[in-house]
C-alpha cells in the first residue's frame, strides 16, 4: 500500500509551505497519521511535527440527456498537511 500518492502544488500550498513550512499531500484514504508521519521522513529525510488530515467527499453531478438521467460522481480523496520542524524543508520541484 503506497501511502503518499502525490504532493498538491496549489497557491494556497505554496504559500503555506514558505510561511509556515507546512508542505500537502494528497494521501490514500485508509492512511493514519502515524502512517503517513513515517512515509513522509522516509521519501524526503526531514522530520516531522504535525500532520493534519483532510477526507474530501465526492462530488456529485447529474446530466440531463436523451436516453434519460445520468447521474455520477467522482473519487473521494483524503489529503494530509504536514508541519514540519523549524530549519527543514522539502523541495518538490527538483523531481520533476
């Protein structure tokens, strides 16, 4: 089980990650705080903190065709926001 999926490069998670050295990731959803704690020292060798989660819900649509209604939804995700502590730094750019 991979338990980080991808870090989430937003402006609000850049600005995050220079103010408060918090850094996001987006995380499989049976993953615990623990869990993920351990994952991310061992991909980037910083220590951790804190690590906050989020359980983002589906969302739902409905489409209005000839056949009829259509309706659908997307994946539910969860997403981990990890603190790390004071003088480290990951550098996500570098793998690209």
């Amino acid at each position: 089980m991979s338990i980080l999926i991808k870090p989430i490069i937003t402006e609000k998670a850049t600005m995050q990650s220079e103010l408060l050295n918090a850094y996001a990731f987006e995380v499989n959803t049976k993953a615990n705080k623990v869990e993920i704690k351990k994952a991310v020292e061992a991909a980037y060798g910083v220590s951790v903190e804190k690590v906050r989660t989020i359980n983002v819900r589906p969302d739902r649509n409905t489409k209005y065709t000839k056949t009829g209604i259509q309706h659908g939804k997307t994946n539910a995700k969860k997403k981990a926001i990890v603190q790390l502590a004071e003088g480290e730094m990951i550098d996500l750019y570098t793998n690209m």
